[in-house]
C-alpha cells in the first residue's frame, strides 16, 4: 500500500480500528494477533462509516467518498471522508467496526465442545454471556457516541413574536412583560401608553 498523506483517507484509521477489533498489542500488520491484513482493515473502516452515516441520519455530517473502484467489479476499494475526521467521530467508527466484526465471528462460532479419541477426550467452552456483554457493551459505546454526535450538531431553535414584528403596539398590550425586558418590577402595574 501507498504512504497516507492525506487526512481525508480512511486508511489513517487503521491502527485504532486494529486496536479495537485485535487489542491494545496490535499496532500493525505484522503484529501476532493480527487477523486482518490491512486492505481487510480497510474494508471494514469502510462498512463501519457506511453504517454510522446511516444509523446517524445527518448527525455525522461528513460523507464517505469512493476513490478507485476495482476494475473486474466496479466496487469501491478505495474511499477518503469529505473532511478529516474528529476524534469522537472515530470513536463511532471504531465502535461500530469491532461491533460488526464482533457479530459476524460470533454468529458461526461454538461456545463449547467435546472431542474423543479413542480412551482420551477433549472438552473446551467459552462464556457465552461474557462474549453477549461484550456486544451489548460494543453497541451501547456506539450509541452513546452517535447520541453525543447528534448533541453536538443540533442547531437551537429560533423563536420570532410575529405580532410585535407586524402590531408592536398590540404586542406590547397583549403581552407587556416581553415588551419591558420580560418582568415588571414587584406591585407596579404597567400602564402602555394609548395610541400610536
């Protein structure tokens, strides 16, 4: 693969997102516990941001922009975002990838076994509830980090007192404690002055 040299390339993710889906000692391709090369890693950067931007509607703001595309096939192979990405924004990202992959290898996979040969046998068995907390934990990472994407890009709501903009006159009868500054001082009665 080529250097990244722009920030908008999502292969700048591949570390974090190798970190999240093989753990803290997975810092690269040749690392022991790797068990994705990096064009897979690539791959499932891809999926995850695909998925965010849908599960998000418009909170995430940026789009994934395909590249190249493979010339057999014509699917996307290599993809940049519209901007560079934030570091929550990679949080999503990351979540969402391990939460897939996670999903995907669990859904094939035995939580025990037993194995005979002859007089000897083999018995195995993983915790399939510690493996279920590991994806209800994965997922409620995710959303939270959706939740606080949203909080971020919500734009307050603008209220305009259309009377006082058309009859500033009737606003200030109809409703005098907007017109004063919003109170009116303790056993004072506001008397608007009459006519235009």
């Amino acid at each position: 693969m080529t250097p990244v040299t722009d920030l908008t390339d999502i292969r700048v993710m591949i570390p974090r997102m190798r970190r999240a889906l093989d753990g803290p000692q997975a810092t690269s391709s040749a690392s022991v516990s790797s068990t994705l090369d990096d064009t897979q890693v690539t791959n499932v950067i891809a999926d995850a941001i695909a998925e965010v931007i849908f599960f998000s509607s418009s909170a995430f703001g940026k789009t994934l922009d395909v590249v190249e595309r493979d010339p057999v096939y014509m699917a996307p192979i290599v993809w940049k975002t519209s901007e560079p990405l934030t570091e929550p924004e990679i949080t999503v990202i990351t979540c969402q990838g391990a939460l897939t992959l996670f999903y995907n290898s669990l859904s094939g996979l035995k939580t025990s076994e037993t194995t005979k040969e002859a007089d000897r046998e083999w018995s195995w068995a993983i915790s399939a509830s510690a493996l279920a907390e590991r994806v209800k934990d994965l997922r409620a990472q995710r959303d939270k980090a959706i939740e606080l994407l949203s909080a971020q890009n919500v734009i307050a709501e603008d209220w305009v007192n259309t009377l006082n903009v058309r009859d500033a006159y009737t606003d200030l009868l109809i409703e005098p404690y907007l017109s004063t500054g919003g109170y009116l001082p303790s056993g004072q009665e506001f008397d608007p002055p009459l006519g235009p």
